[in-house]
C-alpha cells in the first residue's frame, strides 16, 4: 500500500502542532501518523504527517498557510 506524507515547515513554538492537527480535525481528516524534526537553534521545524485523504488535507494546511501569512504577527 503506498502512503503520502506531506511534509510541514513551521514557527519551532509551542502549539504549532496543535493548530495543524486541529484545522486537519475541522476538515474531518484523520491523521494517521505523525513525526516532527528539528535543529537546536532553529527557527523552524518540520512535520511530517500522514492522512487518509492527502488531497484534501494538502488544501487545508495550504489554506492555513495563507491565512497565517496574512494575519499579523501577535506578541
């Protein structure tokens, strides 16, 4: 059985996970499995995840993506 992964770069901060798995959850797409790399001293990190729909969850992390760039940074 062959499996997507789509790979994920986000802020290395606390909740990034939990935004992506959330907006994945809102969409009703499961995730399957899920891995996280970074580097000490890095501003990003990289997920990796794995859904049973990757067409759809790819539109959905793409969405949140642009709505990320668009909002203002908060302190």
């Amino acid at each position: 059985m062959e499996t997507h992964i789509l790979s994920v770069e986000v802020d290395d901060k606390p909740g990034e996970l939990m935004r992506i798995a959330a907006a994945l959850a809102e969409g009703k797409i499961n995730i399957t499995t899920v891995y996280g790399t970074s580097v000490a001293g890095a501003d990003t990190s990289r997920i990796l995840i794995a859904a049973q729909n990757t067409d759809k969850a790819l539109v959905i992390l793409e969405d949140l993506a642009k709505g990320a760039a668009s909002s203002p940074p908060t302190k």
